[in-house]
C-alpha cells in the first residue's frame, strides 16, 4: 500500500539544483511504501521528492511592471508557463544540490557555476542522440526568473579541446560522446554525421553567446592532433588513433572552418 503526504515548508525557501534543471522548493512530496517483508514483518519504504516552482513571483511582478505587463522573450513564456507545484518525482531530495536561500540579498551567480550546473542535462542529451532544445537558455531564463543576475565573468576568446570520452555524469557502458575537456562551457555533442555534429556545436555555441554575450569567441582543437597536450600524451597513441579519436581530430578541423556566429 502506497500513502503520500505533501509537507509545505515555510520561507526562506530553498533553490536546488539537479541534473540541469533549477528550482525553488516550496514543499516536500513524501511518499511510504507499506510492505510485508519474507519472514511476515512488517516495513516501510520512504522516498522524499522536491515540489519546486520555477518562479518567483516578486521577480516576476516587478519585471511585469517594469514591461508595462509584456513578457516578449520566448524562452521567458516557456518557463514560466511551467509555474509552480512541479514535483521532481525522479529525484530525491538527497540528490539535490543547494544552490541558494530565497532571502539571500544579491543572487549572482558565476559563469563557471552556471556551466557545473547546467552540465549534467547538456549531457544527457547528448547520450540521448537528439537534440533537446534550447535548454542552456530555457535554464538562464529560469535564473532570471527566480532574480539572479549571470556574472559576464568568462574570457572572451576560450580555448576549447575537444576530446571522446564517456562523460563525467552518466555511465553509458561503452559508449562516447564528443566534449570539451574543461568545466566551463561544456559543450557533449554525440558521434554522428560530421555536418550533423557542427550543426549541434553551432547550436550550443549560439545558446552560450546569447547567455554571455555575441563578442564570446571560441577556439577550437582536438587533443589527438599536435601539438599534444604533456599531460594527455601518454593516453592515446597518435600514430593509431580509434575511429572516435578520428571523429574528434576531423570535428575539430570542421569547427575551425565554420562559421558558428552571427555577426
């Protein structure tokens, strides 16, 4: 027998994090599992889901008022259309990461802490194999939604090496991505079609220049071509690379001949 029990917390509330997606939460699902173990005895079960609203509603009511009431920007529509009482019913609330309190005075958030955050979905994605949105803007019109201010605190011309790897937050057996090897700006696209895959680049690459501004310049090289990366080096024979490792060399090449912005 399941029983479940909704239990609304009180202010400050907290903002929590997971898996790419950002919330405040305003109350807690708990649901108990009522279960007769082998031998008769008797037990329980319990899983404690996050309720989160994507909003919050003095941020909107001073932008609504500040536009004269006029949302125009798309991605702002699509989440606040998602409102508030979403229950996170695939995750816990010890999976969860604390991001902020409600009462906190200045919400700022950091380039690099926006990009950990967002990583995990970008990512998922990818292993998906099909393109999932604009989900880098969807995720900073939330932040704007619930009154943080993004840090334009990056370098404007970075370096990006690509490399194939398995990804740093799922566990695909034997399967590999494209990604950058830094943190900041990840950028998992999945082995498919060459054209395929800058058409994916260009996408995230114009999501992170409409989150961080259009002179945001990226410099792109594979860790499999020279010059070798000294600390890399020993990891990967250059004279017989994988069909991955070509894939990444050849992306690489292909990204520093196109022309992913918009001038």
């Amino acid at each position: 027998m399941i029983q479940t029990q909704l239990l609304k917390l009180d202010p400050p509330y907290q903002i929590i994090a997971c898996k790419g997606e950002i919330g405040i939460q305003i109350a807690t699902l708990i649901v108990i599992d009522e279960t007769r173990r082998e031998n008769g005895e008797y037990g329980i079960t319990t899983h404690s889901h996050p309720v989160v609203s994507y909003v919050d509603k003095s941020t909107i009511h001073q932008r609504l008022e500040d536009t004269g009431g006029l949302i125009e920007d798309e991605y702002e529509i699509l989440s606040i259309q998602d409102g508030e009482g979403v229950v996170w019913d695939k995750v816990e609330c010890n999976e969860v990461q604390l991001v902020r309190l409600t009462d906190t005075k200045e919400r700022k958030m950091s380039g690099f802490e926006f990009c950990t955050l967002i990583a995990p979905r970008l990512e998922e994605i990818a292993y998906s194999g099909n393109w999932g949105g604009h989900r880098i803007m969807e995720f900073y019109s939330k932040l704007k939604d619930m009154g943080f201010t993004l840090l334009n605190d990056t370098q404007k011309n970075f370096d990006v090496t690509l490399h194939a790897t398995k990804g740093y937050y799922y566990d695909e057996d034997d399967k590999l991505i494209i990604d950058s090897m830094d943190l900041m700006y990840p950028m998992p696209v999945p082995i498919m079609e060459p054209k395929e895959m800058v058409s994916w680049f260009f996408r995230i690459v114009r999501q992170y220049n409409l989150c961080f501004g259009g002179d945001l310049r990226f410099h792109f090289k594979s860790l499999y071509e020279p010059p070798y990366d000294e600390d890399y080096a020993g990891d990967f024979d250059p004279n017989h690379l994988t069909p991955e490792q070509q894939i990444c060399n050849e992306i690489a090449d292909l990204l520093r001949h196109t022309d992913l912005y918009f001038t």
